[in-house]
C-alpha cells in the first residue's frame, strides 16, 4: 500500500492519524504519520483492516466498538516505532 493511499483512505474517512492508528491497532500517530511519508511499510494486519473498511466503512464504528469492549491492544510490527531514541540499524 502506497503512502498516497495510506492518506487518502484516512482523509476519506474523515479520521486524524491518532484514530487511524487506533482503528488499525498500531501504537501512535507517529506510526501512521510515517507510513504516510513513506518511512515505514504498512504492516499487512493494517493493510487488510483498511482494505476491508474501503468496502464498507460502517466497518470503522463497529471496530472501535468492539476494541472498546474487548480492551485490544496495539498490534505490534518489527516495522512499528519502538519508542523516543530508537534508530533502525
């Protein structure tokens, strides 16, 4: 998934990159605000999730319901921020 679509989807759906993030399970802001520069690949868990909400995007209330209820945590990524002072070798 490209950058662009990364933004374009978020934009569509009128999300922040905070929601976003929340939405596809993935730690921060910073994670998707990355992805949207190019400077990390979208992990295949977030790709799925956004090309299912593209399909229906009743799909974005009912994930943040079932999250809520559940207390789901963010999925983590070899690719997802790892915390300030954290470079990649």
């Amino acid at each position: 998934m490209t950058p662009q679509k990364v933004r374009y989807f978020r934009r569509e759906w009128s999300l922040s990159q905070r929601e976003l993030a929340e939405l596809v399970g993935t730690r921060s802001a910073r994670t998707v605000r990355r992805w949207e520069h190019g400077e990390r690949d979208v992990p295949d868990s977030a790709k799925i999730i956004m090309s299912l909400i593209n399909q229906d995007e009743r799909l974005i209330d009912e994930i943040f319901q079932i999250r809520g209820e559940l207390k789901i945590p963010p999925i983590t990524d070899a690719n997802e921020d790892l915390g300030d002072g954290y470079e990649e070798p």
